[in-house]
C-alpha cells in the first residue's frame, strides 16, 4: 500500500503545517530542504504541496488522503471530503468591504461585488434576497472599488491593513477563517487506524 499522502497548501499557511508536524516530532529535514521537489518524504508518510484549490482537488479525488488547507477555499470549493479539525492558525474572516462612509446598501441601484470567492460572495447575498452582480477577480481585489469596477468586495481580512491603506473599511463580518485538515471519504474508511492516529497527533499538537 502506499504511503498515507499530506497535502499542503504552499504559501502563508505552509510554515505554520511545517511547525505543526515538528511539534509531533516528526522528521522535516526534507520539507525543509526541498528545493524544488514537490513530494517529499516525511517519516511513513508522503507531504505534497499544492496550491489551496489543488490541494482540495487531489484530496477530493483521493489522489490524497489527507489536506491542509484554509476554511477560505472550503468554503468557496465545497465539501467532497470530510472537514476533520480546525488547526487554530491562519486565522482571518470573510468580511464585505467598501469605500469609506459609504453606505453600501442605500438606494436602489444595481450593486457589483468583486470577489476572489465568488461562491461565498453569492450565498452572502442570497441569504440577505439582494440580487448582487459578482464579478470574479483573481488577486488584489480591493483595487476593483478603486478604479470604480466594484462598489464593494467580499474578501479575506487579516490585519485590515490592505483595506485602510486602500481607503477601504468593513461594512459586514461574513466567516471566521482557519486552517483545517479535510481527509479523502474512502481514506477515511478503508485506512482508518492510521489516519485517526495522524489526526490524534495533530490534534495534541495544536493544543500545546
Ligand atoms: C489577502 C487578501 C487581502 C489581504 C488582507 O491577499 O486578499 O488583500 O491578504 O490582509 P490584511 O488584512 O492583513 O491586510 P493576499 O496577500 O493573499 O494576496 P492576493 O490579494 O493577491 O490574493
């Protein structure tokens, strides 16, 4: 059989999964030192990095059986896998931002939101009945309100300092945000004990 496979998300919150392993106690040397190798062996296991939509993806299709990733892309991506702990770091929220003293909802005009998650931009409004045109930006999605695309945008807030440099302030908290680890649904019957066992020890280490 082959060795239980670990997706990381590559970026912000790889540090933090790589600090996580060695409060277990695991070995990280080669995580450490990748280089440019994608696969790199970590004790009995296999760890992959992979950007936050892929790592959902590969763990979707159980190409992993186990992923790392923020409650951000679960939220926006889905939940064909189960979400099996909150791993307490990179914490952020979802928030409906926009210009300064402006109020969002006054008036009846057609309002457009710019959002990297336009999934989670549409059910925030669904759940208010507003008929919201969504456009989908890829990064940077406070300069839509700026070069007047937007009137607002729903996107990640950690320090809020994006949005205060940018003349921006929040108008609605929409989700806390946090790293979680999302595990294959057939990994999670057919290899079970080991598994359990990972997330037991995950769990411990978070705690401390
Ligand atoms: C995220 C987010 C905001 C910023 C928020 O962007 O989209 O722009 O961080 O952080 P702050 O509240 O601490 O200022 P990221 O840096 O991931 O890049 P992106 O905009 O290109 O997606």
């Amino acid at each position: 059989m082959r060795p239980i496979r670990i997706a990381l998300t590559k970026g912000r919150l790889e540090k933090r999964s790589v600090e996580l392993f060695e409060a277990i106690g695991f070995d990280c040397a080669q995580l450490q030192n990748k280089g440019r190798r994608l696969i790199l062996p970590m004790e009995e296991y296999e760890v992959v990095l992979a950007k936050a939509n892929d790592v959902i993806t590969y763990v979707e299709h159980g190409a992993c059986d186990l992923g790392i990733v923020g409650k951000d892309t679960i939220a926006e991506m889905g939940s064909g896998f189960y979400e099996m702990l909150d791993l307490g770091f990179g914490k952020c929220r979802f928030a409906l931002a926009g210009p300064k003293n402006v109020d969002f909802y006054a008036g009846y005009h057609e309002r457009v939101v710019a959002s990297k998650y336009p999934q989670v931009a549409r059910q925030f409004f669904e759940q208010k009945g507003m008929d919201i045109k969504i456009i989908k930006i890829e990064g940077s999605v406070e300069l839509a309100p700026l070069l007047g695309l937007a009137h607002a945008i729903v996107d990640i807030v950690e320090t809020g300092s994006t949005l205060r440099e940018n003349g921006l302030e929040i108008i609605e908290e929409i989700l806390p945000i946090s790293a979680r680890v999302i595990v294959n649904m057939a990994s999670m019957k057919l290899r079970r004990e080991e598994i359990e066992r990972l997330l037991a020890d995950m769990s411990v280490a978070v705690q401390v």
